[in-house]
C-alpha cells in the first residue's frame, strides 16, 4: 500500500515536470541583454485611445456665488449640457408667462403662420385687467404670436388657441402631450398664457423645453425685439409692442428672452445669452424671484466671471 502510493506521488511529480518544461520552452530563450529574463513572442503592443471628458468651462471655486432671492435658479451652458448653477432645480413653481414659450412650441407645429384669426371675445381681457386686442380684429397668426412673445399679450396666447380649437384641436392638450414627450416630468399646464397658478413646472423642466424651442430660432429672435409695430389684417388697427425684458440693451450679446409674473408665481425670467468666443449659449432662468432683472444679471455677471471659457 506505502508502495502503491510513493508511485503514484513520483508520476504525479514527473508530469508536472514535463508541463513546466513545455511552458517555459514556449517563451523561447532567456535574454540576458535586455535583461527581461523570458523572450516573449514577437507581437506588438497598442495602447487604446482614452477619451477624455471636456472641462470646459472650468470654474474657478474662489469666486463666490451670488446671493439672490429667485427660489429657484438655474444657469445651463448648451454646449457642454452642464449647469452652472443651481437653486432648487426640481422645485415645481408656477412659472406664468413663461409658458408662452411652449405655447409658441405649439403654434409654430400646428398652425399656417399667414392664417388670419379674428379675435373672439374670450381673447378680450384675458386676464380680467390690460386688452391687448379688439373684438372682431384681424390678425395673421404671425403677428399674433410677436405680440405673445415680445410684450407678454395674454390676449394674443388666448386669440392663438380659440384658433387653435376652431380647427379642431385642443391647445392645452397639446401643450401638455408636447412637454410629456420633452420629458418635462415635472410640469403641467392649464391655461396658454400661464395666468393660472396650478399649473407649475421646474426649471430643469424648462431648460429641456428650451433646448428643443431653439430649433425655431424665430421664437428667440421676435422675443429679443425690443419693440415693433402690428397691424390687424385690414390696417386699420395698429398695436405699439414694447418688450417686457429690461435687460435688453443693458447686458451685452442677448439672443432672447421671456418674462413672467403672477402674484402667486412671482417674478420669472429666461434669458438666453452667447459668450464672445466661446461656441454655445448659456440660458439663465430664474422662479419665484423679488427682482428677476438684478438675480439674472447677478447670474451672468458672476458666470462670466467665475467660469474660464477656453
């Protein structure tokens, strides 16, 4: 049995010799020049590309950031698809006219820009104050949406979705089904103007809302209008439309903007703005501000300055 054992420990041992001998002689000759012990096969070696994430823009973490009274803010570059800053960024507030941007979404996907509405008396008044309009007017749907977007005419956003219905189509409905497929998942809206304070959205919500919108670049362009003249159909009538957004002119290099207020949601504010050299835009949005003309020129001021942008 001792026999039997110590026989086939000696069998065992003489195979794992012979392994070794195969596995070292297949590594060829030792090179004593180089001095790397085994020769190893002649193959060559790669090294894979890294892809290295962009930094910019860079933020230099000593300049501090500002103080302002918006309960919610946000600064986006659309280049890099980073934020800047943040306050409360998934905070649902009431954003008021700000919806008009997305009611602008609607119009340019769902009407003829040279249609003529003839204002109904729904779009007298509508917010119970200032009439923007004339009963029984006409205008193109074009004009109708420069007086929405340059001097926040609440008349005009209820003139586009009496149209809007007169062919059919539920304008609220809409806009609502468009922010679901932006993935705007914490907004809802009630009215085409934003007078209703239910309604509500974010202003992460918002970014992805203006990041499709700047596929129309004529949404952007007629909201940094400072002013311009409309005329109804017949020529009879003409509306003055002084802009809402008095940052323009005042900050440098402004591609558009959109105002709001209610009482409930306070004052808001969009502002799109490009860097000198720099290819992207940086969009400032603030909710629920005290002074939304100071909050957002303390946000671009302080990106300007706290971020390096090459």
């Amino acid at each position: 049995m001792k026999f039997s054992l110590n026989l086939i420990i000696g069998a065992l041992c003489i195979l794992l010799s012979l392994n070794l001998f195969f596995i070292f002689s297949s590594f060829g000759s030792v090179n004593t020049e180089s001095g790397t012990g085994i020769n190893l096969p002649d193959t060559k070696a790669y090294i894979l590309p890294v892809s290295q994430a962009s930094y910019i823009p860079i933020l230099d973490s000593d300049i501090v950031k500002p103080e302002i009274s918006a309960k919610s803010a946000i600064v986006y570059d659309t280049r890099s698809s980073r934020f800047l800053f943040e306050k409360n960024t998934q905070q649902k507030l009431p954003v008021a006219s700000l919806t008009k941007i997305l009611s602008a979404v609607v119009v340019l996907e769902s009407m003829n820009l040279d249609d003529l509405v003839i204002i109904p008396k729904e779009a007298i008044r509508a917010d119970g104050e200032k009439q923007d309009l004339y009963l029984g007017e006409s205008l193109t749907v074009e004009n109708l949406l420069k007086l929405m977007l340059i001097q926040s005419s609440n008349d005009a956003a209820y003139a586009l979705a009496a149209h809007s219905k007169d062919q059919g189509v539920d304008f609220v409905s809409a806009m609502n089904h468009k922010a679901a497929v932006l993935g705007m998942k914490n907004s809802f809206f009630l009215d085409p103007a934003g007078l209703n304070d239910n309604a509500y959205s974010s202003v992460e919500d918002l970014i992805l809302l203006i990041e499709y919108s700047l596929n129309y670049s004529q949404i952007w362009d007629i909201s940094a209008e400072k002013s311009i003249i409309v005329e109804s159909s017949d020529k009879k009538i003409k509306h003055y439309s002084v802009s809402t957004n008095q940052l323009l002119g005042v900050l440098p290099d402004i591609l558009g903007g959109k105002t709001g207020y209610t009482d409930g949601a306070l004052e808001c504010l969009i502002l799109i703005i490009r860097l000198p050299d720099y290819p992207s835009k940086i969009v400032s949005i603030v909710l629920g501000s005290r002074d939304r003309f100071g909050d957002t020129q303390k946000l671009v001021d302080w990106t300007r300055q706290a971020y390096r942008w090459k």
